[in-house]
C-alpha cells in the first residue's frame, strides 16, 4: 500500500505539476492521474514527457477516472465509450491501472431491479474496454442512511452488495473502491473486510468519522482526518488491508471544512501527517 493524495478530496485545485510538487513536499507517495491533462500534456509534448513528470517527482500513480457518463442517457453513455479505448492506452501507457465510479445507494426513478440491471449492462461495457488495455474498476458504495433517506427505491449500499454487483459484471477486472466512511456507516465489520481479497480491492479511500454520532446519523460530506478522532479502527483495517496484499493507493478523503480552508501545501502536509499517524499506528 502506499500513502496517496487526491488534491481534490481536501479541497485543492491544482495542474499535475502543481500536484506532484505538492504530493511530494507533503511525504505523499502516490497522487491521482487527471487524464485529461495527461492527454493535453501527451499530445503538446509526449507521453514520455509525462511519464518523466512523475519520474522525476517520485510519485506513483494513483487511480484515475474513466470519465464515461455510465448513468447519463445512451447517447452520453456511448459517446463516452467511444472516447474510453483511447484513454485507457493512454493510462496503460502511462502505468496507471486503477480507476474508479461511484454506485448511487438509491434511486426514484428505477426499483431495484431495474437498477441492477442497468448499472450491471453499462458498467459491463466499460469494464469489458478497460479490461483489453490492463485496467481494474473499483465501484464505490455510499453507505450512509442518511444519503438514502426519503427515497423511493434502494438500491446497493453495502461492501457485500457492491461485490456482488461486481461479480454480476462479470469481466474479472472489477472490485471495491473500498472506502473506510462507508464502511463504518453501512454497519459493515472487520470480519467482513478479512474476508476479501487482494483482487476484491481497487482503490481504497481513507477518513474518520465525527465522534458521538449514531452511524445511522452520519452525514456523508462531514467528516474527520485519518485518525483524528478514532472512531473508525483505521489501524485494524489498514493491517487487514496489509494482510491480504493490497498493495494500491490510500488516499485521505476527509471532507473537512477546517482541511479546505488551508493553503494547498498547508492542506496537503496537514492531511500528510494525520495519514502518517495511521501508517505509525499500523506498523506499516
């Protein structure tokens, strides 16, 4: 595993030099590829030309975003997939093969049938492309109750579900984007998590959560620094994580308003330190 940064998770904006400057400053090992301004970057100069950004920043790749309007109308969806084949050699090129999407955990316009059947054809069209070139999905569930209150139709909004989802795909090349929030708020346990499997396990989003809340109480966008509060046994899950062999991104997505209000490298060394904390807690 390897401590990762998401400038857009705390609030940064930032072009990928920008970012490497930053990932690096901060002792963050890896950062997320923006592809679309790799593909800028490659077609202005070269793909070696970023491949040497990287190189000689010593950062690794993160995860990318495939950037298909899977749940949009067909005419977006299939535009999108047209696109998708060039992006993913250029990822593969690039040495980045772990992206990502978030599953909604409701919906009020399709029962949960429907949106099985939907979210399993259009995300099978993405996966079986990104499969050709090398690439892994991780699908995120939201797991929240209050993200679901009120509406008419639930849909998949635990770890158990969304490998089942996952399955149901059928391409092999696609797992969990398995975040520590929803986690904790799905009411999933760490004996869930021993279950999985390197492979079950794309990408991995890390945070704490409020103390003194009800999980069923937690509000998805407010939320804690890695191990600021400890309400979330970080240590445990990045030493089950370790265990199994997940060797792919851990990347703080904290929601902080505090984190936001910062300078990018004040923001970028505070969030730093506390993802240092739980890799100290770990012994990793």
């Amino acid at each position: 595993m390897f401590r990762n940064l998401s400038t857009g998770a705390i609030g940064i904006q930032a072009n990928m030099t920008e970012g490497l400057d930053l990932a690096k400053e901060a002792g963050f090992e890896g950062l997320d590829l923006n592809i679309g301004e790799a593909n800028h970057l490659a077609e202005e100069h070269s793909v070696d030309y970023v491949k040497n950004l990287w190189n000689s920043a010593g950062i690794a790749m993160g995860g990318w975003g495939f950037g298909v309007n899977w749940r949009g109308s067909d005419a977006d969806y299939y535009a999108g997939l047209a696109q998708l084949p060039a992006r993913a050699e250029l990822a593969a090129e690039l040495g980045c093969f772990r992206s990502t999407t978030v599953v909604g955990p409701a919906s009020n316009d399709m029962t949960y049938q429907e949106n099985w059947d939907f979210s399993v054809k259009r995300l099978r069209g993405v996966a079986e492309i990104l499969n050709e070139y090398g690439h892994s999905i991780g699908l995120e569930f939201i797991g929240p109750a209050t993200s679901r209150k009120g509406a008419k139709h639930l849909f998949a909004y635990s770890m158990d579900a969304m490998l089942g989802l996952a399955a149901a795909i059928g391409t092999g090349n696609v797992g969990l984007l398995f975040d520590t929030w929803h986690w904790y708020t799905c009411r999933s346990t760490v004996d869930d998590v021993r279950k999985l499997s390197a492979s079950d396990v794309v990408y991995v989003h890390i945070n704490d959560a409020p103390a003194g809340i009800d999980p069923d109480e937690q509000i998805d966008n407010i939320r804690c620094l890695p191990a600021e509060t400890g309400v979330i046994p970080l240590t445990e899950l990045m030493q089950i994580l370790n265990d199994i062999g997940y060797d792919g991104p851990v990347t703080p997505e904290p929601f902080s308003k505090k984190v936001n209000g910062m300078e990018p490298a004040e923001a970028a060394k505070t969030t730093a330190d506390s993802l240092n904390q739980v890799w100290q807690n770990a012994g990793l």
